[in-house]
C-alpha cells in the first residue's frame, strides 16, 4: 500500500508530507523517506520536508545523515528551532559536544519557552563542566537573566578570558580550600544575617558568603550577636548538631527569652529537654507553685537554679522513684479528679495538681483509709421514688448523697437502710421519695454529699415505659446518660 502511493507521483506537496508523517509515524522509516523526498520534488526548497527526513534517519541512529538533513532544514529556514534542537541532538550523539551546545543554544534563543531544550542545554553542559546555576548565582551582579543559555555565552564571551569559575570545584579551587572546610551545618543565610556587611556587600549571593566564611571568618573574628535571639538560635543549632546538648539548651533558652514567640526555638528546646531526661511539662505540673509560666525554658531555668540543689523530679520516672513506687502499683482506672471529690480535704491542700493527688493516693490512700472505690446498684426508679445500695470499700459507715433532679438539688440522704442481700448486717440502701412526680425527659442525678461527680450510672433522662435498671460502677468510670425505664 505505502509502495503503490509513493509511486504516485500525482500526489501533491501537502498530500507526500501527510503520507510520510503517518508512515514516519508507524516507524516505517524507509517508506516516509521517499514520501519527503516526493515533496521536496514538488518544493525543492522545503524545509519541513529536510526536518522531516533528518527526524526519520535520527529514529534509526543514523546521525550524520540524519545532521546533514537538518543543516539543509536550517538552511531554508534559519528560525526553525526544532532544526537546531535536533541538529544539536545528533551532534550530541556524535561526540561534538561544542557544536551541540551551540545548536541548543541557538534553539533556545529562538523559543526560550521550550523547557525541553533548555533542559538538554544544561545537561550537556554539566557533562562540559560548566554549572550554569553556580555560574549566573556567583556572578549574579554581572548576568541579568539566570538561564543556561545567557550564563554560557557570557562564560564564552567574557568568563574565559577572565577565568572564572565555571563549578563549585574550581570555585574552591580558586580560593584554595577543600569542599570539606566548609562545615556541614553552615548556613549561608545564618551567616548573612548575623555578618550585615557582608549582606551589604554582597547581597544574598550564596558562593560570595561561603568565600567570605572560608577567608576571613577566622581573620576578622566573626561573632554572633548576643543580643540578638536569632543568633543564640542558629548558635543552638549548630552545637546540637555537634552533639553539645547543654550548650545548645542554654542557647535556646537564651533565644526563647529574647522572642519567646518563636514556636520553632521552642520545639528544638523541647526535644533536646527531653533527651536530657527533663519533661518540662510534668516539672511545670508538679511544682506549678513554684513557677510562675508553664514555659519549656522557664521550667529549665528553674530546675538549673533551684531544682537541681533541692533534687526535684525531672520526670515522672524519677517521680516514681522519689516516692518508692513502681508506675503499676497506680490502678489503670485510677482518676485523680474522682479522688479529689470523695477525699475534699486533699483538694483543699493541693489544688487541682495531677502528680500531688497521684502522690498522696500512692502514699497515704491505704494508711488514711482514703475512699477511693464505690459498689452500688439502682434498683429502682419510678415517677415517684429511687431505692438502691451503695458501699464504699474503704469505711465502714453509711455513704452520704445528693440527690439532684434536673441539675437542681432536691435533698440529701444517708445510704443507712439495712440490705442483707448485699452484706448481711450492713446498712447501705436508699429509698427516697421524689417531692413530686417526675416526666418523661427529666434527668435524675446521684453525687456524693456536696460533690458535684455523678455516681451509680447517673444522670439517667426518664422515658416513659416499663422495667428497671441494675448498674455497677466505679467511680474513675465515666457516667453514661443511659435511658432509664417508669412504670
């Protein structure tokens, strides 16, 4: 099929290109070729049809033909710039790697739109060691557009005569350092800022600052600016990176007390704080009498000051430590804030202080007999009344309530009924009657005498309906808002 068309030299110009694409186009090279060059027969002067033969000998590897074709493209119409990419694409392969960058060059000045060839550009002239993005930041004041094609032809024009530093390795080279002198930590812009006259001077220019650092950081005895909590941060980074905890810690502080807005500052304190073994957070929590803002660098500075003379905890191991007990001898259902509602005289000394309640339960709760555990069960509840049993596993006397209907204390009552089916002898039961009737919607509440914590199941919203409830809780579980049923 392909041979019967082109033997039809009728075909006009337009119909010998579209027979040849799609041939080129289904990698039937030998066929699209003779399609091109019955158009070149009808326009000798084609320079698509040229491209097109040069792209087809370019797919079969065949690169002096193939540059040849593009040559006669480019030079019927000088501004094709895919000419020039392909023709610097065989010129690659052939090992011009100078005529190539050439051809790139003059592609991208003819479309300096097409990333596609600048990144061939820059490739090409990696492999020629020149790094045009080291090139155009280094001499930034003398190149106005940073580009891989204006960096080299000022390298061309200017850059060799006066033997500047086409990459990183002739730059140091040329100040005559190792790459290792820099240290791996150094910051460019660090230095920019704490070194104003050197910003001044050069700007943000990368390579101007790490020369400047290299030749006369040592000569002109650069130092950080103490006043200036950015420096005592970039100081933090630089000695933690060199694994100097205690002076990195000290920096931080330093920083966080100059701007103790910076967020970050704070985070890096936070996590070398606690590869020191020092959980600011429970420091603060502990001894919240003591210090005055619940700050990672305040906290620090206090322990540094007091804490470490008068050997208070850094954490809650040595919390543990400190009190002669094992992190398990705390039950799991263990809640500090229940504890506080059933023993008010140890809120009213310690406040609402998480450790010191966990500290006094671990310490004092079994000797004082301190209430801690509740039984009970609701066993029934009506429109009219509430009757149940409640024991308190720590004491021996009756346990104390609050009724509340609707958030609204309605009495106080003494759980003294004798129940021997709970525990021959002990008296323990209730059984109250309501003021007056209650409806569907309201909300039933047990506490123990003035404690605002809920107890046995409740608060419990009425429904109106048939059955009874049977609940048993302790008291560090949550209340459930269960449905309860009336007769």
């Amino acid at each position: 099929m392909a041979d019967s068309i082109i033997a039809n030299s009728n075909l006009t110009f337009d119909e010998s290109i579209q027979e040849g694409d799609k041939l080129l186009e289904q990698k039937n090279f030998a066929p699209a070729i003779k399609c091109y060059l019955l158009a070149i027969k009808k326009k000798p002067k084609s320079a698509y049809a040229y491209y097109k033969i040069g792209n087809a000998f370019l797919e079969e590897n065949k690169w002096q033909i193939a540059e040849e074709y593009f040559l006669q493209a480019i030079s019927h119409s000088p501004n094709l710039a895919d000419a020039h990419y392909c023709l610097g694409f065989t010129l690659e392969n052939s090992g011009k790697n100078k005529e190539a960058i050439a051809a790139y060059y003059r592609a991208l000045e003819l479309d300096n739109s097409c990333q596609k060839y600048r990144e061939k550009l820059e490739e090409l002239l990696i492999q020629k060691g020149f790094d045009w993005r080291f090139y155009t930041e280094y001499y930034q004041d003398d190149i106005e557009v940073s580009a891989p094609e204006t960096a080299y032809q000022h390298w061309l024009e200017i850059g060799a005569q006066k033997k500047l530093c086409r990459n990183e390795e002739e730059f140091y080279q040329q100040i005559g350092c190792q790459t290792s002198a820099l240290p791996e930590d150094f910051d460019y812009q660090n230095y920019l800022y704490l070194n104003p006259d050197v910003e001044d001077k050069y700007g943000k220019n990368q390579y101007q600052a790490i020369r400047h650092f290299l030749v006369y950081r040592e000569k002109e005895k650069r130092e950080y600016d103490l006043n200036s909590a950015r420096a005592h941060y970039v100081r933090g980074e630089r000695l933690s990176k060199r694994n100097r905890i205690d002076e990195a810690i000290a920096a931080y502080c330093c920083s966080l007390e100059l701007d103790s807005t910076s967020q970050k500052c704070r985070n890096k304190l936070e996590e070398l704080l606690s590869r020191k073994g020092f959980d600011w957070q429970f420091y603060t929590e502990y001894y919240q009498d003591d210090i005055e803002v619940s700050a990672p660098e305040t906290a620090y500075r206090h322990w540094l000051k007091i804490g470490a003379q008068k050997k208070l905890c850094r954490n809650e191991e040595e919390f543990y430590q400190q009190i002669g007990c094992q992190p398990s001898a705390l039950p799991e259902d263990f809640d500090y804030q229940n504890y506080l509602c059933l023993n008010p005289d140890v809120e009213n000394k310690y406040g609402k202080n998480r450790y010191q309640i966990i500290r006094h339960f671990l310490t004092h709760q079994h000797k004082e007999k301190r209430e801690c555990d509740l039984r009970g069960n609701i066993d029934i509840l009506n429109n009219y009344r509430i009757a149940g049993w409640i024991l308190n596993s720590n004491q021996e006397h009756p346990v104390e309530l609050d009724l509340y209907i609707d958030e609204i204390k309605i009495k106080s009552l003494v759980a003294s009924i004798e129940r021997n089916d709970v525990k021959p002898g002990h008296r323990c039961g209730f059984d109250v009657r309501f003021p007056s009737r209650i409806y569907a919607g309201q909300k039933v509440e047990l506490t123990l005498r003035n404690s605002k914590t809920p107890i046995l199941g409740t608060p419990k919203r009425v429904i109106t309906s048939v059955g009874s409830i049977n609940v048993l809780h302790k008291l560090g579980q949550a209340a459930k808002n269960d449905l309860v049923c009336l007769r």
